[in-house]
C-alpha cells in the first residue's frame, strides 16, 4: 500500500518508524523543508513544496498514493486545507494525526486568544518583556507592538522576521526540561509567555514552568482540523487506520 506521510512534527516520525520494514506499506515521508538539518528517519523522504492544491492532486496520482496520513504541525493550516482538497480530487484517503492540546491545570493564568493578532493586542500597551515560542514564521504580527522587549526561541535564525527595536535571539530545539525553562524566564526577567497551543511533551516545560513562576501565558487557539477529515491522537492509532484501509483494499 502507497502511503504519504505529512511530517515535520514528533507524531510523523512515530508513525514512520511504525511503517519502516514493513512489506505490506510503502511509504513516503514528506517534509515541507523549512528546517535545515532535519533529524533523519527510517523511511523515503521528499523535501519541498508541492505547489498548492493542484500540484498535490497531480503527486498523488502519479506516486499512485493509496492513503495519506497528515501528521503536520497543529498550526499548519493552509497544508492540511490544502491536502484535505486534493484527497478529494484525487478519491485518496485522508487521515489527521494530531496531538491532544495542552489544557488549563490549576494555577495557570491562561489567556486564550483566537489568532496571532489577538496575541499581539493582548500584550497591551504598557512595555514588557515578552518570551515568544511561536516559531519564526509568526514573528512578523509583533512588529505592530514594537515598544516590548522579546526573547525569541526559534530552531532557524530569526534574521529580519522581527524588525523591533529590542531583540533577545535564543536558537534551540526541543524537547526542554522545565528546570532550565524556570531558570531562563527568571534570568531573562520575562513578564509573559506567549505560546500556540501545539500540544505534547516536548515543549511543555515552558507551560509548567509558567505556572511555577506565576506568569501569564497568552495562548492561541488551534485551528480546526478540515471538515469531513477523521482525527486521531497517536502513531499507533494511525497505523491501525492504515492497517484497516489496506485491508480492505482488493
């Protein structure tokens, strides 16, 4: 069975290690190349775009793909619309494996906000010093509040994507232990902490040390995975989906 794996998150090398050596799969992991020196995995793998909708439609029909599993970031939106239309066209079989959201746990002094720009509003106008985890690709909206103080945590270089007067660059990689993010916020005399909610344990740390520390932490919101798009929460549940569909396949 032809599988496409969308990855780039800690779930799709889950999964890839589960399909690896198996004679009944033959997979191919998809990484959108936005990372430099991604960690290598146990099975094929394609690095790059694919050129919207369209050309998603046209690579599943010439690799002959059976089922595509988008195990994608939480917060990679336009990829997941963008494969939910072209398994539609294409008559493929979509499965999104998400990891469960973080949730509120008593002593936390949560801010939940729909979106990137709700965040920056709410900072608010009095300057702080704000610790962003966010990625670099979101940045660019704080440069609407440029009277704040940002520790930026990003795996690439943050470069130009925010063009504010006051800057801390941090480039580091998960998973992150909560000691040393309790001992970082308390050095760098951060006020709040604004996050996605991405789920999982590699990056909760920041959130309990948050919590220990009394912070207030803005939180946006995930987006909704595609209408009509079955969910699951692990790697082993989407194997069983695989397991099932190939089953089922003359």
């Amino acid at each position: 069975m032809r599988i496409l794996v969308l990855g780039g998150t800690t779930e799709a090398s889950a999964l890839a290690a589960r399909l690896a050596n198996r004679a009944d799969f033959n997979p191919l992991l998809s990484l959108a190349g936005r990372t430099r020196d991604p960690h290598p995995l146990p099975i094929p793998t394609r690095i790059g775009g694919f050129g919207g909708v369209e050309g998603l439609t046209r690579f599943l029909r010439h690799e002959d793909i059976e089922a595509v599993a988008d195990a994608t970031h939480p917060f990679a939106a336009i990829m997941s619309r963008n494969a939910a239309e072209a398994c539609a066209r294409a008559g493929v079989p979509l499965l999104a494996l998400r990891r469960p959201p973080w949730t509120r746990q008593e002593g936390d002094r949560w801010i939940d906000v729909p979106s990137m720009e709700a965040a920056v509003a709410a900072l608010g106008e009095t300057p702080r010093r704000v610790f962003l985890t966010i990625g670099r690709m979101e940045l660019s909206h704080f440069a609407a509040a440029p009277w704040h103080t940002y520790l930026v945590r990003t795996i690439e270089p943050v470069g130009d994507a925010l063009p504010v007067p006051n800057v801390v660059a941090i480039r580091d990689r998960a998973p992150f232990d909560e000691a040393a993010e309790h001992a970082l916020m308390e050095r760098e005399r951060v006020d709040v902490l604004v996050t996605k909610n991405s789920g999982g344990a590699a990056t909760y740390p920041k959130i309990a040390a948050a919590r220990i520390l009394g912070l207030p932490v803005i939180v946006v919101a995930r987006p909704r995975v595609p209408a009509g798009v079955e969910e699951v929460a692990t790697a082993d549940a989407a194997l069983d989906w695989l397991e099932r569909r190939h089953a089922r396949t003359p």
